[in-house]
C-alpha cells in the first residue's frame, strides 16, 4: 500500500514537472481588492533570506526553473520569485556638488571631476541626464564659451564635459552642457553601482574678461521600470 | 483487490490535481503589470519643488469610467495640485520614446469626453467619463509646470527629505477601484541635485607707448608736419578700456625753448598751413580727439585733422570689450605763421590707458 501511494506521488509530481515544461505561459496574476494587493505568486520549495555577511546579503529561492529576464520587441517578462519579488530600488549619489577650476589660464586646460552612482533593480536600467539654467558666467554676464569642436584647448575660450566609465555617454568628446537635459549615463539593465566620471574642463583665452564665473548644472537620475 | 482500489484512487487523485494546475494558468488574469515605467523629474533635491513627467505602457486599456491612479510616495507634498497643473496623454504607440502624444481635456470631475482629474493625500487620479485610452499604449502624465496642455501648470509637488527607494504606484482601475493594471517605480531624493561650478579668471592689463619722442621737424608756411606714436592696449577688462591724452600746460602746450612763445593750439578739428596751430588727431573714432585716419599722408599736406590738446584728460582711444594689442595711432601736427617766432619748440604729453573692469 504504501509503494502505491508513493508511486501515486511520483506519478503526480511527473505530470507537474511536465506542466511546467510544457510550455504553457505562467500568469502573474495580481490578486487584489480594496485593502491589498498580493503582488505575486510563486510555487518553488524553498529559499531564505537570511545569508549575509559585511560585504553582501544573499536572497535565495529554490525549485523554480527557467527563471530570469526575457524580452522581444513587443514584451519583457521576468521569470521567477526574485524577478517579481523585488520592490522598485533606486538610489543616486553624486561624489562632490563643488567643482572649482580655481585661477584658470591660457596657457592650459583646467578640469574637475565628480563622478555620479546609480543603483537600481529597473528592468530597463536607468538614464541620467545633465542640465544647466545659464551659462558658466560672471555676475556681470560675461561667460565663457561653450565648447563647440570636440575639445576643450588650451588658448580657447571653451567649456565643457566628458564622461567616463562604462555608461558614460560623453566619452567621445567634450561636451557643451545647455539648458535641455542631455544624457550622461545610460544603463539598459538593472545595475549595482553604476559609476560614471564627468569631468568639467574649461579654457580661456586672452580675451576672456576677468572675473569670477560659476554656473549650477543639475544631473537627474530616472529609473526605467 | 483492495491495493488495486487504492491505486485507482491515487490515480483520480492524480488526475484531478493536474487538471487543476493545468488549468489554473489559463484563466483569466486579473492584473497585468505596467511596463515601461518611468518618472523623471526636473529636480531630485529634498525639499525642493518639482515638475514629474511619468510615462508608462497599460496593456488592458482604461474603459469609459476607470480610473487612472498615481500614488506619489509618502513624503511628497501635492500642496495645491489641482487639474491644472496636470496633463494626461495617450500615445500613439507603445514606444514611450518615440509615440506621439494626444492630450486629454481634464477637468475637476468628469463629464462625457472631459476626463476627471484630482489629487486626494499622495493619489492622483484620473477618472474617465465617456473617453478611453487604447490597450497596449504609452501613456503621459505631467505634474508641474510642464503641464502645459490647456490651463497651464502654476504649481509644483514637492519633493521630500533626503531618500532612496521611495516607490511611486499607478494603477488602472475599474470605476470601482479594482485594479487593473499595476506598475511601481522608485525615485532616489537627494541632498543636492546640483553640482556648483566655478572660476576665476584674474585681470590683464598691458600699455605701451611705442615711443616716448616724436618729432615734427621743421614748421614751414606751406605744409602741416605731423608725426606719430602708437598706443597699444591688452586687457581682458570686460568692459575694456580708455586711453586719454592731456598737456601739461593749460592752453599752450607747444612751447618755445625761451619758455614764453607757443604755438598756438588748433581751434577747431584740422591744423592748416599757414596758420599757427598744434593739435593731436587719432587712428580711433568715437573718442574725444578727432579721427585723423591717415597721419603719414598729412605729412607735407595743407591740412591734417587734430584739435588742441587740453589739460584735461581726452579720449584718444578705446574700446568696450577686452582687447588683444589693440593699437590706435596719436598724430600730432603742427603748422606754423608768418610770424611764427622762430626757434625750437616742445610739448610734453601724457598718455593714460585704463582698464574697465
């Protein structure tokens, strides 16, 4: 009696097995009413959230198959617990809001750098963008150039960025920042610590008035859920 | 015989169970996620106000009477965000990037095509009256003053303090608000958005007189002998510069070496032969001594244009933005009369550039 009933489960988790092999696309049903919303469901056996140590924290989930991120033109879906599970992350640091060229001269290029860090679980990564209300100027309105072929140089009236790092989108050529939102970084997948460099680089020439110049340039950092 | 009964009761067990799992995928679904998803805004600093640009794509559609719900995070301010500082679009595509957008005309509350549009605690909602939305299209919402379409957007939400991770939810719902579709997203707020930058750039100025003698020779009654220096400035003075000219002795600048005859200086704009007359002209034009354009041809010339050197500063040269070498040409003619008193004369006259910083 007791071999039947073990072959009876065997047989039962045979047919499951093949459910789920089978092809037969999962609904992520929410499930919801006035006063909650069960974001997901999963059935696997097992998992915790518990392992840890100073440098990481683990969350793991067992018995499901074929999880992770598909996508065509049409769709995305995210197969599995952790793919559903997790609530939206994003965070964004910028590394200093000074950036001081000091006394700048003709003789060479001064340049400053911050650098820019996104984190975040958005299935399409994330974007930041740069922009300024008014040029790099002085008080009195005089301002200095922005940079207009490709590189600031030494002599020239000219200012601008450039970006590095693996998502830096300016790290081809200096680049003027204007009034409308350019994009600095671009990262198309969900990312930990996203590091992108801008260095601010300026020039003057012999003609640039005197005077003390300094502009706000504002970086925005946008998930893509 | 009872073993096989047995069996036979696993089996329908079995089967009654599998039909269950099979068929569970296939019913209907409930909610479907939004895709897409994003907000981005014009600040990200804490406690600053903010316009948000949200854009999502809604799989199901929003039927005439459901609801279109934002849930800003706990934390944002709506202050007094009402349907005017609010647009909703539909897209023209599901490519939030590139569909073109068509907005809906809001009001407080719907009525037939006008959608409902108001802010209640962090939830923004958009009511349908008899107006649609198409499943599978990116839909845009605009909080702020980019919210442009119809009365324009005057006022702003506020972002919180300081924080990460703090989750928008948007819905569609049934006029019942039984979700439809459910996305999330989250926003980082941070201390500062805005990176300072600043420079300074010190003051140059540079002045050069390119001789400190200038001879006019030998005064005849037939001709205008002129002679020249040239000034020459470099400043990065935003406001550039002014060079003037003064004589040491009011009136008679031109002196004789018994210290009491002069030349007398030039009463109008030109010094003519055969009249006693000594004045200055200049290279430059829009300063106080005349334009002399061509100091060398006024040389052995009946007339050269130049007024009199006075004992009070005159521009003889400037400009208004900074200049590089920017060189202007000090003519000074003289010519002399009948009775002209013979003998060697000389005139000191100073030359003072300044810098309009």
């Amino acid at each position: 009696m007791k071999n039947i009933f073990i072959k009876g489960i065997i047989i039962t988790l045979v047919f499951i097995y093949v459910g789920i092999f089978r092809g037969v696309p999962v609904s992520f049903a929410l499930m919801s009413s006035e006063s909650y919303i069960n974001w997901m469901d999963s059935l696997n056996f097992g998992g915790e959230e518990t392992s840890f140590s100073t440098n990481y924290k683990l969350q793991d989930t067992l018995g499901e198959v074929g999880t992770g991120r598909i996508s065509s033109t049409n769709y995305t879906g995210l197969i599995g617990f952790r793919q559903a599970e997790a609530d939206p992350k994003m965070t964004f640091t910028i590394s200093d809001t000074t950036v001081d060229f000091g006394t700048l001269s003709v003789s060479s290029v001064s340049s400053d750098s911050v650098t820019i860090t996104t984190t975040t679980n958005a299935v399409d990564g994330y974007v930041t963008t740069i922009y300024e209300t008014e040029n790099l100027k002085t008080g009195a309105g005089s301002d200095i150039d922005d940079v207009a072929d490709g590189t600031v140089t030494a002599g020239s009236e000219e200012y601008g960025i450039r970006t590095s790092g693996a998502a830096g989108q300016m790290n081809a050529a200096d680049t003027s920042i204007i009034t409308s939102p350019q994009t600095v970084a671009l990262y198309s997948s969900w990312i930990n610590g996203s590091a992108v460099t801008i260095t601010f680089k300026a020039a003057i020439s012999s003609l640039t008035s005197a005077g003390a110049y300094s502009h706000n340039v504002t970086l925005i950092s946008t998930g893509r859920f | 015989m009872e073993k096989k009964i047995l069996f036979k009761k696993v089996i329908k067990i079995t089967l009654a169970s599998l039909i269950l799992l099979l068929s569970s995928p296939l019913l209907p679904v409930h909610a479907a996620a939004l895709t897409s998803i994003t907000d981005t805004m014009t600040r990200l600093k804490a406690s600053t106000v903010s316009n948000h640009t949200i854009k999502f794509v809604q799989l199901t559609g929003v039927a005439a009477g459901q609801k279109l719900k934002v849930t800003f995070p706990t934390g944002f301010v709506m202050g007094t965000v009402d349907y005017t500082d609010v647009d909703l679009a539909e897209g023209s595509t599901n490519n939030c990037t590139s569909a073109v957008f068509t907005d809906k005309v809001l009001a407080a509350t719907p009525l037939a095509a006008t959608w409902g549009a108001a802010v209640a605690g962090q939830v923004l909602t958009f009511t349908s009256g008899t107006d649609t939305i198409t499943a599978n299209k990116c839909v845009l919402i605009e909080v702020g003053l980019n919210a442009t379409a119809g009365v324009g957007g005057d006022q702003q939400v506020t972002n919180p303090v300081a924080g990460n991770n703090l989750v928008m939810n948007l819905a569609t719902t049934t006029a019942g608000d039984v979700n439809i579709d459910t996305g999330f997203l989250a926003v980082s707020i941070i201390a500062n958005d805005q990176v300072t930058v600043s420079a300074t750039v010190d003051p140059t100025f540079t002045f050069a007189i390119s001789a400190s003698t200038c001879a006019l020779g030998t005064l005849t009654l037939v001709t205008v002998q002129t002679c020249s220096v040239t000034l020459t400035t470099t400043t990065n003075a935003d406001g550039g510069y002014t060079t003037t000219v003064v004589g040491v002795v009011a009136g008679a600048d031109l002196i004789h070496s018994n210290g009491s005859d002069d030349i007398d200086d030039a009463t109008g704009v030109q010094v003519n032969a055969s009249s006693e007359e000594f004045g200055i002209g200049t290279s430059d034009s829009g300063v106080d001594i005349v334009t002399e354009s061509d100091c060398v041809g006024a040389d052995n010339s009946a007339a050269a244009d130049a007024q009199a050197i006075t004992n009070t500063a005159q521009s003889v040269a400037s400009n208004t933005v900074p200049v590089s070498a920017e060189a202007t040409t000090a003519c000074f003619a003289a010519s002399a009369a009948a009775i002209t008193t013979a003998g060697a004369y000389s005139a000191t006259t100073t030359f003072i550039s300044t810098g309009t910083f």
